[in-house]
C-alpha cells in the first residue's frame, strides 16, 4: 500500500508540476519505503517510464505534444539517463545521497528565486 501511495503521489506531482518523478519517488522510496539509494533510482526510472506514458497519451490526446520538439528533448535525456545511470555505479552510497540532496536543494533555490 506504502507503495502506491507514493506512486499516486508521484504522478499526481509529476503532472501538475511537470517535475520529473523521480525528484519525488526516490526521496519517498528511500524515506518511506526503506529502499537503498540504486534500487530507488533504478525502481523511480521504471516508474517514470509508466508515469510518462500515461501522461503523454493524455496531453496528445487534446494536442498538445509536439513530437519533434518532444524528440529533441527526450532523445538526448535517454542517453544522458544511460550516462548518469553508468557514473552512478561508480559512486559510493553517501556521494549519491549528497548529490541528489544538493540538486534537490539547487532545484529549490531556484524555484524560490524565480
């Protein structure tokens, strides 16, 4: 149940923010769930996969997905994600923990100061 509570928060967020999920679900599986910093991450992008899905057919459904514009933007983000996912197996536990707490916090101040 934890699980999809976390699910449904993630998703809810992800649509009415267009925050990527996993600046949700990775935090909630590691706090809420117990999950260890890679299974998370690895469990979020799964997710995220599912999440964007479903939210592309909605918005394509009342035209508002552009396809090129779309690809020029996931495109270069898939090989990214193959990158981060690359360097990430290559970092210990506790400088995965400081990274993504350091985005989450640069991610604030810049929405704060917008």
């Amino acid at each position: 149940m934890r699980l999809v509570l976390i699910g449904v928060t993630a998703g809810f967020f992800s649509a009415l923010f267009g925050v990527g999920g996993g600046i949700v679900i990775v935090p909630l599986l590691v706090l809420a769930a117990g999950f260890e910093e890679r299974s998370a991450t690895a469990t979020s992008l799964a997710a995220i996969g599912i999440t964007a899905l479903a939210g592309v057919l909605f918005y394509a459904y009342h035209g508002r997905v552009d396809v090129g514009e779309a690809a020029l933007v996931g495109l270069p983000a898939a090989l990214g994600a193959v990158a981060g996912s690359a360097l990430q197996q290559r970092l210990r536990r506790r400088e995965i923990s400081l990274l993504f707490s350091a985005l989450l916090v640069a991610v604030a101040v810049r929405l704060l100061l917008q």
